[in-house]
C-alpha cells in the first residue's frame, strides 16, 4: 500500500530534482477526490497532450472541456523543462486499463500487452501530461525530457519505486500511443540512470524559438472534406487538417484518439459541431450542418485557438 503523498512533498521533491515548478492556481485543492478514491498509488503516467503552446496547454489540462472535466494531469510539462502543477488528486488522465499491466507495476516486472480496459487507472497513478502533438514529426526537446525523467524519478524516489513504476498511457490501456515520440524503454532507462545518480547536476534552461502559429489551407481542407470520409488509411489528404482536429478536441467535439490528421467522419461530424455552435445549420429544416468548412466557421476557429486561414 502507498498513499500519496502530501502536495506540498511533491512540490518540495520536484524542486529537489532540479526542476523548475510552476504552481497554477489552487492547484493543490483541483481534483476530482468527489468521484472515486485516489490511491493507493502505484506508478507515474506519461502522456502527450496532442496540443502546441505552453499557456493553452496548461490551461486545458487544468480546465479540462466538456466531454472530460479537468484536472486532467497532475503536471503539465512544457517543452521548456518547466512542470506546472495544476491539480492534485484524482485527476481524469488514466482511464480504464489493464488489471495485469497494473499488476506487473505493483510487482516492477516487465510489463504484459494492455489488451484489456477492466481497471480504474485514476486512481493509481500520478499523471503527467507533456506538450507535444504526438504526430510523431513534433520534437521533444531534450529540457523537456530531461524534464520528465527528473519528475518521474522525484517519485520514484519518494515511494522507493525502481524505473519500473514508470508507464507511458499506451503500455495502459488499449488504443492510445502516447507518448510519441520517444520509447517508455529509454525514458526508463533515463530515470534508472537518474536514481543511481544523486548528484546529477541541474539542466541549463534552453531557450525556445517563439512559436509561429499554423497556417491551414481553407481550399486544401475542403477537398480532404469531401474526399477523407470516403477513404482510408494513409496517406492523408491533407496534413493541415490535424491543427483543426487539434482545435475541436480543445472544444470538446472530437475524441483526442481520433486525430491523426484524417477528415473522416468524426472530424466532418465535430466540425458540423462547432459550425452550429456558430448559427449555422443544415440546408434542410432539422438537418445538421454539412462539416464541410466554411471561412467564417474556420476563422472563428482559428482565431479561438491560435491558427491562419489562408485560401
């Protein structure tokens, strides 16, 4: 049995490990404590959050959005090394998974195929949510790993716990692949070396390029539009419509394991969404709208979360 431990130790364990901690709001008291039990703990959770930007980040992790109340991490870990902590407790990041990864956890063994969702996954791990939109193309920063390791090993620490209480969502439950990008085999690799190392020196801070925001193809979204619904597979038609995917989940309308850049017919069903959330409906009296984008729809969008309309 582990209990968690107190906010405040993990504030102070962070800091110990060297990394930077941002405290966001009444973090401490943000949970979800009111829906089930949190603990005993078991491991640490690493996910992607398939979003850019640092500050829209955190606030959705912290906030959450219609379909999944927030807090929906312990720790937001952005691409500059920085941890924000924006809940503690029950938070919405594990979900259902398998009974027997958790047991390989508990045991620190290695662990077995995720081929099943039967177990409470909320209740039994930290959970940190790192910036990345997890297409496999967007980099991760070596602050930002080094980052994760020292988080994860600052827990690690505590409860006494080997690499082998570190998990990334995808060996959890079935269907996810966050994180993307890297291996959960390296990352534990990188936290084994961090534990047998206690004088490990601080990372330099790295500066970051400012972002420069998306630009997406109004033309180039309506033919994928019209064409993706009806196709399969990859390659997709076009490579902007994951910013626009990006943006619905912010909205709540589209599953966060629906985008991969594809406008099938969930992403043209979220989009008929958020066009009627902007008065606008189907040609016909009852009928939903079409989700084929429009320019005032796109803009709207765009300018909500922080993308271009171009022809």
């Amino acid at each position: 049995m582990a209990p968690p431990m107190a906010a405040r130790t993990l504030l102070d364990r962070l800091r110990a490990e060297g990394l930077v901690v941002v405290e966001v709001g009444d973090w401490e008291h943000h949970n979800r404590n009111h829906k089930g039990p949190w603990g005993p703990v078991h491991g640490v959770m690493i996910h992607h959050t398939v979003t850019w930007g640092s500050a829209r980040t955190v606030a959705l992790c912290r906030d959450g959005h219609a379909g999944l109340p927030g807090p929906l991490c312990h720790g937001v870990i952005s691409k500059d090394g920085r941890v924000h902590l924006v809940g503690y407790g029950r938070a919405n990041h594990a979900g259902l998974g398998d009974d027997d990864v958790l047991r390989a956890i508990i045991d620190e063994r290695p662990l077995p195929p995720d081929d099943e969702a039967n177990t409470d996954g909320n209740r039994h791990f930290y959970g940190f949510e790192c910036e990345n939109l997890g297409d496999g193309d967007d980099p991760w920063p070596e602050a930002q790993l080094d980052a994760i390791e020292r988080a994860a090993a600052a827990i690690c620490r505590y409860h006494g716990w080997s690499e082998r209480s570190v998990l990334g969502h995808l060996e959890w439950q079935p269907g996810k692949i966050d994180p993307r990008g890297f291996t959960m085999a390296d990352m534990r690799a990188r936290v084994r070396a961090r534990l047998e190392d206690d004088d490990a020196p601080a990372p330099e801070p790295v500066p970051l390029p400012v972002p420069v925001a998306p630009k997406v193809s109004l033309s180039r979204l309506i033919a994928a539009a019209r064409k993706d619904p009806s196709a399969a597979g990859r390659p997709v038609t076009y490579a902007g419509t994951r910013t626009v995917e990006v943006a619905l989940v912010d909205e709540g309308l589209l599953a966060k394991a629906r985008v991969d850049g594809h406008y099938g017919t969930d992403t043209r069903a979220a989009m008929s969404g958020w066009q009627e959330r902007c008065g606008y409906r189907g040609r016909r009296a009852g009928q939903p709208a079409d989700g084929i984008p429009g320019q005032e729809t796109l803009s709207r969008l765009g300018k909500k979360h922080g993308f271009t309309v171009v022809a």
